[in-house]
C-alpha cells in the first residue's frame, strides 16, 4: 500500500488568495497617503525686513498695504510663514514671531512707528542666518533706501546665506548709488534679486512681493507653473540673467 499523498488537483476556477492586510498596515498606508497629500502643497519661511529709520515712514506705510499680496498669492496652494524685521533708532533691530496671516502682520507692521537712526543691514542679514540655521528660511525681502555700513561685512553674510539657499531679495528706493551697489551685490552673492522700490508703481511691486511668495513656498518650479510676468522676471533675475 503507498502511503503517499497524492497532491490534490486545483479546481479550474479557483483564484489565488490574495493575504489580508492587518491594522497596522492599513494604518502606516493612511499615514503615508496624509504625508503625500501635504507634501503636494507648498509651504515657506519669509522673512520681510525694512529700514525704518525715520525718512522711511511713507514706504512702511506703503509696505503695510502691500504685504498682504504674499499670502493671497500663495493662497489654497500652500503655506507661508512671514516674520517681519525691522531696525530704527539708535542700534534697536527686532523680530517678530513667524505669523501665517496678512491680518497678523499688519497688525504688528501699523504698530511700529519710524524713528531716526543708521542702517543696521548686517544684523538682518545674521538674524537670517540664525533663522535658516534653526529652520530653513526660503527667502529674505529687504526694502531700504540708504547703507552706512561696511560692505564687506554684508557681502560675507550674503554669502553665506547663498551658501544656506536664502535668497535676498532687495527693494531699493530711490536712486543712492553706493546703496544700490551694496543692495545688488547682496542680491548676487545671496542669489537673490534686486528691484526697484517706486512708490509711484505700487501694482508692480505687489506683483514682485507675490513671486517672492510664490518663490518661497514652491522654488523656481512654482513660479514656472504660475507663469505670470512678474515670475518670469523674477525667474529671469534668479537665473542671473536680471542682475
């Protein structure tokens, strides 16, 4: 007697049985699917810094309008975290909290007011490194008129903030020639971009403010898949073919 099994013959409509998946799978799947879906959304630390000393009151002013257009450029496509840096008086440089609002920082922007004082670039340019240093920082805006310190100072900060990925973004108003040498050579070695800041066109500078948003939470890609003018200068600028 053969006492060997013979094998059992498959039926012919028989499927292959596919292993359940167990509760921790299914929930480390619902975890990855949530880190995905966030990740599809851009988000950014802004920094916007300003020279507040005291012939600056009209641009504050005129910066507090148009700071707003940042967040609504982002809008539903992502997260922006701006944190507002201003010096005025005799050595004062302060720092707001990261807020992700324009009611927020307008809020903090109305209530400071110009007093006279000199440039204090380089202590914005340092705070900005300590930031990135903690927590990447996109983007430094820097909106001034005048540079009274040493520029070689300021180019080294630049540079290591090139270094970290922290673009300066540099809004210059009015014409004074050594700031707008200090202003562009920053904007170089940082691997920013340096624009005009003209009172009188104040729609092309909310445009601008927007890119560097836009800049900000999603990269060079964002701004091509935005595709506005105002990207496509500040690509052009970022690329070096602008400075």
């Amino acid at each position: 007697m053969n006492d060997k099994k013979q094998p059992v013959p498959a039926r012919a409509n028989s499927a292959p049985v596919k292993p359940q998946s167990n509760a921790g799978e299914i929930e480390a799947f619902l975890r990855q699917a949530r880190t995905l879906a966030a990740s599809a959304k851009g988000s950014g630390r802004l920094i916007l810094s300003l020279d507040a000393t005291m012939s600056r009151q009209p641009t504050w002013d005129l910066a507090c309008e148009l700071q707003g257009q940042m967040f609504d450029a982002v809008g539903k496509a992502g997260t922006l975290s701006v944190q507002l840096v201003y010096f005025r008086g005799l050595g004062e440089c302060r720092s707001s909290a990261f807020v992700t609002d324009t009611s927020a920082l307008k809020q903090l922007m109305t209530r400071i007011q110009c007093r006279s004082g000199h440039t204090q670039i380089g202590k914005v340019l340092t705070h900005a490194l300590k930031q990135t240093a903690t927590a990447k920082v996109n983007a430094l805006v820097y909106i001034g008129d005048a540079m009274e310190e040493n520029i070689d100072d300021l180019a080294e900060k630049a540079g290591s903030l090139g270094l970290h990925g922290a673009p300066v973004f540099v809004f210059q108003e009015g014409h004074d020639s050594g700031a707008e040498k200090a202003f562009k050579e920053i904007a170089r070695l940082s691997k920013g971009a340096w624009f005009r800041f003209d009172r009188r066109a104040a729609a092309t500078l909310a445009e601008l403010l927007s890119a560097v948003a836009v800049f900000a939470t999603g990269g060079l890609a964002a701004l091509e898949a935005r595709g506005r003018p105002e990207d496509r200068l500040m690509i052009e600028h970022l690329r070096g073919s602008g400075n």
